[in-house]
C-alpha cells in the first residue's frame, strides 16, 4: 500500500504533499514547527492537516503490518493461493482483513469441526445441490458415532453451512454494512428502575436509526444501560433482507424447509450477533470522534479567550460559610497580598470585608476584579461593585469587575505544580490566585491545568482516555505556539508545550533565567543546557523576547530566516527597528522579489505580515459580559428578558450560557439562528459573550431556556426550518418499542415499512430542553 497516496486521496491533498509531511515528522519536527515554517515543502498543510495525516498513518502502518502477520500464518498453514494473496493486500480497513483471515485463525473446537470431523461435509452439500430431496433420508447414509440419529446429523450438517456463512469474508462484510446502514437503536427502561434512572427519562421508550444517532446521545444510552437504567436493542431492520443476502451469496434454494431454516439460524445465531458487536463498537467509535471534536473546540476556544493582559488583579474565590478567599497579583501575575474575607451568611462581615477589599485594592492599583462564577458569585459580584463605586467616589482608580469561570481551579490548588509554585500559600487562597491569572491571560495559567479538568467536554469520562488526552494535548500545543510565549516571563509548564521543548528543557530554561536574568537574544537559549540544535530550530520561532537586543526576536520571524529581513531592509534603505510596523513601505513589496531556493514565496509573505505587525497576538479583544442588575437566581428570571451572558460550554445539541444566576441556560441548536444549522460552532464559541432571550424558566428543576433570536416570543413554537430532522431531539419513533419477536418466524419485522427515522416536530424551547437532556 502506498501510504502517503491513501491518505493524500482521503484528505483530498497531493501525494508530494502527504509524503514531505511524513518525512518531516519521522525527521523530528513538530507539527507546530512544519505548519508555521515548512510551508514550501508542504504545499501549506495546515495544523489539523498534519495531525490527521500522523494518525492515519500510524494506522496504515499497523495495517501493514497486520497484513504480514495474517500472510506469514497462511501461508505457514500451506493455504495461500495468489488470489487470497491479492485481497489481502489490497484490504484498506482493520475490520475487511480480519474478515478475511477468519477462516485461518486458530480458533476452539466447534460444533462445525465436530460435524466435518464425522464426515457430514459430503452430506451438507448434498442438502444444498438436492433442495427437494427429503433430508431425513439424505441423513440416513451419514449416521455415526455422535450422530446416531438423522436428527443429530442435520443439525451438526446444519453447524457446517452456518459456520459457511460465518467464515465467509465478503457475506460478513456485506451484512455489517447494511447493518449499520440500516439499523435502529432502541432502548427501554429497566423495570423498576424508572425513578432511579429518572435523567435517562428521555431513553425510557426511544428508536433511533443508527445514521441519525448524534454523538452525545449514543454516550447518554450507553451510559444509561452501564448505570443498568436502560435497556438496549440493536434493531437490524427487516430479518428477510438478511436471509435473502445470505441465501443469494450461496445459491441456496430456500424452498426447501431445511435450507430456509439454516439460513434462518445463520443470521440470528451468527451474522446478527457479529454484526450487532460490530454496530456497538462503531457507534461508540462515532460517538468518541464526536465528543473529542466538540471537546477539542471548546478548549480551543477557552484557551484562545481574549486576555485582559498586564493589568493588576484581584482574584475572589467566592464561598458563604468559608468565605471568599483573595489574591492580588500584579501586572505580570506575581502574587502581592492574599486575604479571606467573610462577607456572606453565616458571618455577614459585609462591611469589613468592602474595607479590606478597599484597602486592598488602592493599595495596589488595582484595575481588575476576577470572580470565580461558583457558589456565592452573584453575591461577592455585587460585593465588589460596591468597592469599585466607593474607590471611584473616594478619587481613587476604579477596578472592573469581572465574571471568570473557575473550573479547574481547585484542581490546580491542589496540584503538585502549584505546591512547587506556592509552598508556603493556604491550598483555598491558591485558587483566587488561579482566578486572577487566567483573567489576565487565560492560557498561560489554563495549561497548569488537565484539560479534562477545565470543564468543557462532553461525556469526557465515556471515551477512550489515552485518545481523549492525545487530542487535547494537540489542541493545547496548537494553542501555544499559535499564539507565542514570553521566553522571560512563561512559567516551565507554559514552556512545555511549545514545539521542541520536553518537561526537561523547560525547567532548565527557568532555572538559567534565575541564575542569569532576562535573555537578552533567542541566540542565548541555545546556553540552555539540552537545549540542542533540533530543539532551538523547533522552539525558537514560537518564543519571543520583548525589549531585547534584537527587535525581530519579539516576532514570530524564525532566527533561519533573519536573512531574508536583512535583505529587505537593505532594498528598502531602513534600518530593521524603522522597517517594522512601517505598514506603507511594507505593503509595496513584492514578495516573490526575496523568494529564493529555501525560503519560498509563501514564508516571505509570512514574514512580510509580521513585519507590519510583530508578536500580534492571535486572540480577540478582551470584552465582559454585563449581567442584569436585580437578578441573582433563577427565579429571578421571567420569560421575555433579554439578558447579556457568557458562554460556557458548547455541546452538539447547543451551547449553554451564563447569565449570572448560577445555573447555566441552555440554547438548544434550534434556537441559535434563523437558517439551519448543523453545527453550533459556527454560531458560538465558549467564553463568548451573547446576548439572550429568556424563553422558558422551570424554578423547581433550575432549567433555563434561551434564545439567541431576539425575536422569538416565549411559548410560541419555533419556525419550521429547512434542513431536515437533525435538530428535532430524541428521535422517538411514534413510541414504537423494541421488538421482543425479532427473527421469529412470522415476526421479523416486516411490518415497519418507511416510518422509521421521522421524529415527530416539536419546536417549543421546553421540548429542546427536554430532548437535550437537561
């Protein structure tokens, strides 16, 4: 197989393409790195690009060599003929190559081996080539020890042609894939269990073709029959489609009793059951990739969330009886002052916790206000608007309140990294600490965390852990190199992940900015020690020094490159320092007039755009939301309200929004905009601020319906849109149950005709929150 040609077609990108990706990554080079500056060899492969190409193949390979393995052991066993040869070379899937070696694997002994062992081969062929023939008397010539009868015989003949069916590669393909194709998911709730599994409500009594089954609710059935809620079937479809499959494939003439009933018994006791085992694993490999995309977005969009910048804060953890823990940090995160204040129930020092804050805050100018949005937000919210009106009446500078998610932040408080960052700090004041900075640049404090703990995914404990963390690890490094880091003030765990830099570089380039002070040029880093060539020419492009001995050092112009500048600057008559940022002189040049055999006209026009603006950061502009005064829970909210909140999280159904009640809202992906949408990315993006309208409030379930169409009216359905029934819920079928009866004779199924799959349409906000699950 041509490895760089199957995954060039699959990607829909050239084979030279694919094929420099792939030596350039077995060469060492970060994705980051090859994205950013091999541009040229690449043909502008992007970052998911590259990604998709390393794992797929990675696949590949292990196919191959799978492939070696099955041929050695075949043809160990003297069975190798040219044409097996060929279909197994040419098989481009994990699952077609075992089909095929099935009938070679070593395996127990069956009921089959039995049968063929006492010679009933000669007589299941008869069966089949004489359809009319009375089959007790055809059993008559084959009775022996094990089959005294003719009754035993047929069944061990029978064993024989249904492990036929079973061993048969193109057969157990064909009925997987129509399986698959044309199959339901159907669920009931287990008796007894319907209070208990009471979130499952929605699964009680469903039926869902497989082609429609969203991720997150293939993870809530699962889940709910591992919690022993539910119940699951696997509904195939019509039971004569499959027989009739199987029958053709080996010429079976079905009018003969025996004959049908074997083909009967091959799909229900064999093909059905392997093909259901295979529909559960596909379903749960369809649900993981869609959880893991949702999952890597969100964090994308949390770590990429605009940063207030260096600007002194104040971070407030808020807390009722073990009151709201304070951190300030100044403008590059050092931590100045930490307190605890008790300015809620049960201590109500309200006033002596404004003074301390006060004092606090004039005291060290500070500009900002990061409240953790848990228990007691709105509360210490409101605390610190009246500290930021009494700072602002007493002449002094008012500090801006701000709302911050604090997800993850205990998790950090307990951390080893934050024991090593404050050995000496309270665990509880360690969070505040956390809150503050990630107010000031999210991602610098957010890669301290395990982005499992941040808060964003969907069922993230349902999936394959060790793919879960290979995602987000992706997702985390494309996010800071993407964006840069401060090579004289990045913490190691910052450090880690820019492209080239393990754990231990990272803290020998601290410990040798502790010894030597700030670096003066990106040439110093190769002092570092194991800092080598291969790790300075990955990581150097992505680290930058503001205010050193070479401006270029605080872009994202890679050190090989520096010539190219040089040579610009000479055709230009200006100095490098007068050449940045000089947009008018920058914008005439051709940059096909610098190209030349290494640096290829698309990295010059990269590093022309740096030139205009250096070190520009990615991320967009800082902005809070405003939540409406006088409403601090949820029965504070009436349907109607047009609220300002934050998005916390976006989920396949919709995205659920803060708007400062503590509990979340959610806008079902039906209520996102006028046309359709398929995708609630491309609406909203975690840590954005939107405006809402409150359509639904349900005070005794804590649930919050919203819209992001301002003109819908609260308790009107939703206008019917085009696109089809992807966003209609649950998928219920009419309340048709599972069928018990399924592969009985004169019960197969054959009565369900085209109804499946047409939910019906229910579009009031209730019915969204509902069929979501919340």
């Amino acid at each position: 197989m041509n490895i760089a040609a199957t995954i060039a077609a699959e990607i829909g990108a050239q084979e030279t393409q694919v094929s420099t990706a792939l030596k350039l990554l077995a060469e060492g080079n970060t994705v980051p790195f090859i994205a950013r500056y091999r541009k040229e060899v690449t043909g502008g492969l992007d970052d998911a690009q590259l990604r998709t190409i390393e794992e797929r193949a990675t696949y590949l390979r292990e196919l191959e060599e799978r492939k070696e393995t099955i041929l050695a052991a075949i043809e160990e066993q003297g069975k190798l003929s040219d044409a097996l040869r060929s279909q197994i070379l040419a098989c481009d899937t994990k699952a077609r190559l075992e089909d095929l070696y099935l009938p070679y694997k070593k395996r127990r002994k069956t009921k089959a081996d039995i049968a063929r062992e006492a010679g009933l081969e000669d007589l299941t062929d008869k069966l089949i080539a004489r359809p009319k023939a009375q089959p007790e008397e055809l059993a008559q010539g084959y009775l022996t020890e094990g089959f005294a009868d003719t009754k035993k015989a047929l069944e061990g003949a029978r064993s024989i042609l249904i492990d036929r069916f079973a061993l048969d590669a193109d057969l157990v393909g064909g009925v997987r894939e129509r399986m698959f194709n044309q199959g339901a998911m159907q669920a009931q709730v287990v008796e007894g269990k319907e209070a208990e599994g009471a979130k499952f409500k929605d699964y009680f009594d469903f039926n869902e073709p497989f082609s429609s089954l969203p991720s997150h609710r293939i993870l809530a059935l699962l889940r709910g029959e591992n919690e022993g809620v539910l119940q699951l079937h696997l509904d195939a479809g019509d039971d004569a489609d499959y027989e009739d499959l199987i029958a053709d494939r080996f010429g079976l003439d079905r009018s003969s009793a025996w004959l049908d009933n074997a083909v009967h018994w091959g799909w229900r006791t064999k093909l059905y059951v392997s093909s259901s085992l295979d529909a559960r694993m596909r379903l749960k490999e369809v649900a993981e990739e869609g959880a893991l995309k949702v999952f890597a977005t969100n964090l994308r969009d949390v770590l990429l969330a605009a940063p207030a910048g260096q600007r002194a804060t104040i971070g407030l953890d808020p807390g009722y009886r073990n009151g709201t823990k304070c951190a300030v940090v100044d403008k590059t995160g050092k931590v100045r002052d930490t307190t605890i204040v008790y300015p809620h129930q049960p201590q109500n020092q309200w006033s002596q916790a404004v003074q301390t804050l006060s004092t606090l805050c004039a005291r060290h100018s500070v500009d900002l206000m990061a409240i953790g949005n848990g228990t007691a937000s709105r509360e210490t919210e409101k605390l610190a608007h009246e500290i930021a009106d009494l700072l602002e009446q007493a002449g002094g500078q008012r500090p801006t309140p701000v709302v911050v998610s604090e997800s993850g932040a205990s998790v950090y408080s307990a951390s080893q990294l934050a024991a090593e960052e404050f050995p000496d700090m309270d665990v509880s004041l360690r969070g505040a600490v956390s809150i503050a900075r990630r107010l000031q640049d999210p991602l610098a404090e957010l890669v301290k965390i395990d982005p499992k703990a941040i808060g964003v995914g969907q069922y993230q404990h349902d999936v394959n852990q060790t793919s879960l963390a290979r995602t987000l690890d992706g997702v985390v490094e494309s996010a800071v190199n993407g964006v840069g880091v401060d090579l004289n003030t990045a913490s190691a765990p910052l450090l880690e992940r820019v492209a080239g830099i393990n754990p231990t570089i990272a803290a020998n380039i601290v410990a040798y900015r502790n010894d030597n002070g700030s670096f003066a040029t990106r040439k110093e880093l190769k002092k570092v020690p194991r800092l080598g060539p291969k790790a300075f020419e990955q990581s150097a492009g992505f680290l930058r020094i503001n205010g050193g001995a070479d401006p270029l050092d605080a872009s994202a112009v890679h050190p090989e490159a520096y010539p190219i500048v040089t040579r610009i600057a000479e055709q230009t008559g200006l100095g490098i320092g007068e050449l940045i940022g000089n947009t008018r002189v920058l914008d005439k040049l051709d940059p096909a007039n610098f190209a030349d055999e290494i640096f290829g006209i698309p990295t010059v026009s990269d590093i022309i755009a740096e030139l205009d603006k250096p070190g520009r950061d990615p991320r967009p502009e800082f902005k809070t939301a405003t939540f409406k005064e006088g409403v601090h829970k949820v029965s504070d909210l009436t349907p109607g309200m047009v609220l300002e909140g934050t998005v916390t999280n976006v989920a396949a159904f919709g995205a659920f929004v803060d708007v400062g009640v503590h509990q979340d809202g959610l806008v079902h992906v039906s209520a996102m905009s006028h046309q359709f949408v398929s995708d609630p990315h491309e609406v909203v993006r975690s840590g954005q601020v939107v405006k809402v309208k409150v359509m639904e409030v349900d005070v005794d379930r804590q649930r919050i319906g919203l819209s992001l169409r301002l003109d819908d009216e609260p308790g009107q359905p939703a206008p019917k849109r085009r696109g089809g029934d992807s966003q209609r819920g649950s998928g219920k079928r009419g309340g048709q149950k599972p069928s018990r009866a399924a592969g009985k004779k004169g019960g197969r199924n054959s009565d369900r005709g085209g109804s499946r799959g047409r939910p019906a349409a229910k579009g009031t906000m209730a019915d969204a929150l509902k069929k979501a699950g919340f």
